[in-house]
C-alpha cells in the first residue's frame, strides 16, 4: 500500500533504536520532514496521527551505498533493455519493502568489461540511467536515489564524462575500480578462469585471449586519478577505493584521498584500512551466505573483529535487514553496532551523517518499522521517508 499524507505523527509502542541504546517505552514524533521529539510515552499528547507498533523495531532508513541492483531491473536479461523509468521506479518500490529509504545506484563505467553480462553497461545506457536518477530528484518519488560511479582505470576516454558528472550533481560516490585478472578480487587467476567461463562459455585458449586483452589496456595515470578525488573532494563527494588487497593498495589510495574501502580482500587489509582511519565495506550477501562467492574475505568474521564497519547489499537488497538480525541473533552483536552498519556508519562514509542515518531529533525523518515473522525473519512493516508514509503492509493468517 503506498501512502500519500503529511502530517505530524506520533508512533507508539516501538523499541525505537537510538545510536546509543534501544529505548523502550518512548514515542518517536514527526513533524513535517523531521523527528521532532524521542520522548516518554504519554496519552495525553494530541498530534494528527497515532501510530501504534507493539512489540516492532523502529529504526533508521537503510543507507545502501554500493548496489548494482538498477542494472538487472534496466536489463534483466544479457541483451534485454527495459524503459530506464520503469526500472527505477520498479526498484524503488522493491527497495523500500527492504527498508532501504537511500540507494547509491552503482553504475559501472567501464571500458573493456571481461564478462560483458549485461546491455545496461554500455556506454550510451550508462549516461542514460545517470540521467533518468538525476532527474528522479524533481518527480514524486519513493526513496532517495543517488549514483555511485564505479569507474574502471581501464578507460581514460571517459574522463572527461566523469568530471561533468561530478560538477554537476549527478554522481554522489565515486570508486575506482581495477579488474585486471590477477589482482584485486581476481588475485587468484584460477577464480578468474572459472568464473569467466561460466559467465560467457568459452574455453581456456578464449580465457587466456581474454586475460591478455585485459593486461594490454591503457590505465589511469596516478596524476589524473589525484585530479579526479580532488574534483571530488570540492563537491564533497567521498571517494573509495576497490577490492583491496594488500596494505600498499591501501597506502596507494589513501595518497590518492580515498576514505573507503570497498570489499578489501582479507581481513588483514581491512584491519589495516580501518587502523589508518578508512571505513570498510562488505557485502551483506556475505553474511548469509556464510563467505565470499570469490573465496575473499568472509564479512562475519570482518564485522566481530571490528574490521568491517558497513554492510552494502552489493547485488541482492533484501540480505541488509536480514544480516542484521542475523548479525544480533546469531551471532551476539548487539543490535544498535548491528544496526549502524547499515545506518549511521554508510552516513558517515558517504558525508551526509548530519541529516540522516540515526534516530535523532532534528535529523530527516527517514524511518523503518520492522517486526519479527514467527519463523524468526524480519519484515518491515511501515516506511516513512522525510517524514512522508511511503509503505504499510500487513501479514494475514
């Protein structure tokens, strides 16, 4: 059900999960497009709505910083395009049951892509999507959609289209990425193959033409990459590095200006990276999955060592509620650490930690309800962004 009206509302009953506590027996109030008061339970109070959740989680709006999700609505098959604005506002009205209230699209700009899975990243429909999220910010909308450039050190042509994107608003988190076969998440040559082979049914000799081709390209000199985090930097756009696998690619980024890594490779790497002050990212896939479909780092592990402090559902939206509920119920991380992974801290990585990503007074009133099914999984159940009710949905027996 999706909802319209505007008004202030008080929610009752929740266990309202605050960056420092779980607050039970408080009421959460908002007012207009923000949270106007966390404060003890009273009837006596008259607002224009109550809403009552008994027993229910209330918690921030999900942040997803890096997702590639837009891509299989854009083309859910290899060669099969589907109209740009449908994808986007199917996805939106997927991703709020999720509890996802902002999504940073992860587009990839590539320029020699090895496995060549899908029509959405060509070129021409890469700045396509870009342009239809840009414009998604002046039509009524569900959540909010932001861009996370993923460009590839393969492709100095596009340097140019980057720096406009990013004096102009249309990307909002920029990575660099290398999948030259070898290094990175690929450092395992053999990984490489399999995979390969399974995306695109050839056989070694193509593998090894393949592997060639992608050593061969032309890559991003050190001077240009500085240039571009700079650029950034002055639009305060945050810049992350990618598939970290050594303390050296650490140094190198942060030299660069990188403050986040994505998916470092061991834990090792990303106790180093989070030691030198960076945020580190792991996909919550990884936590249900039990490991890295890649044989990497396993995000579990990262986050109860305290090496990992954000959680993206890199390709699969729905595993960010469920990793942390399985985080705090299996596990025994307690629920508000479980719950910034994919709140506060992705706030604080990408900079925008001063509006949204916790249950704060004056902070935008981006909001999840979420309760427990009888077999333990969780469901959000309400969704409130800025302040507006975008979702409700009730189970029947």
């Amino acid at each position: 059900m999706i909802l319209s009206s505007r008004s202030t509302t008080r929610i009752t009953g929740a266990r309202i999960v605050t960056p420092t506590e779980v607050l039970e027996g408080y009421d959460l109030v908002l007012h207009d497009d923000a949270i106007a008061a966390i404060e003890p339970s009273s009837e006596t109070q008259q607002h224009d709505e109550v809403v009552h959740l008994p027993g229910q989680y209330l918690l921030p709006g999900l942040i997803d910083i890096h997702a590639d999700y837009i891509e299989h609505m854009a083309a859910p098959r290899p060669t099969s395009l589907l109209d740009l604005r449908i994808a986007l506002r199917e996805a939106e009205r997927e991703l709020i049951t999720h509890g996802i209230t902002t999504m940073f699209h992860s587009l990839a700009i590539y320029g020699f892509d090895a496995f060549a899975t899908s029509v959405a990243r060509s070129p021409e429909n890469t700045r396509a999507l870009i342009e239809v999220i840009h414009a998604s910010h002046s039509f009524e909308h569900l959540i909010h959609h932001r861009c996370h450039a993923r460009f590839e050190i393969d492709n100095p042509d596009r340097v140019e289209e980057l720096a406009g994107y990013l004096q102009t608003n249309r990307v909002h988190l920029l990575s660099f990425m290398d999948h030259t076969p070898g290094q990175g998440q690929y450092r395992d040559l053999e990984v490489f193959k399999t995979t390969v082979k399974a995306y695109k049914g050839i056989d070694d000799e193509g593998v090894e033409r393949l592997i060639a081709m992608s050593h061969e390209r032309k890559k991003l000199d050190v001077e240009t990459m500085k240039l571009l985090t700079e650029l950034a930097e002055r639009h305060g756009i945050a810049v992350a590095s990618h598939d970290d696998d050594s303390m050296e690619r650490i140094d190198f980024g942060r030299s660069l200006g990188t403050t986040i890594s994505e998916f470092p490779i061991t834990l090792e790497v990303a106790r180093y990276a989070r030691s030198v002050g960076m945020h580190t990212v792991a996909g919550a896939p990884n936590v249900l999955m039990g490991g890295s479909h890649s044989g990497n780092l396993g995000a579990t592990d990262a986050v109860l060592d305290g090496a990992v402090d954000i959680l993206c559902s890199d390709y699969y939206p729905a595993a960010m509620l469920h990793a942390v509920f399985r985080l705090h119920l299996d596990y025994g991380v307690d629920l508000v650490t479980a719950v910034k992974l994919v709140t506060l801290n992705p706030a604080r990585a990408v900079r925008i930690d001063d509006e949204t990503g916790s249950l704060e007074v004056g902070k935008r009133a981006d909001i999840i309800a979420v309760r427990h099914l009888p077999e333990g999984m969780p469901a959000v159940t309400r969704a409130w962004v800025s302040g507006a009710p975008v979702y409700a949905l009730e189970y029947r027996r």
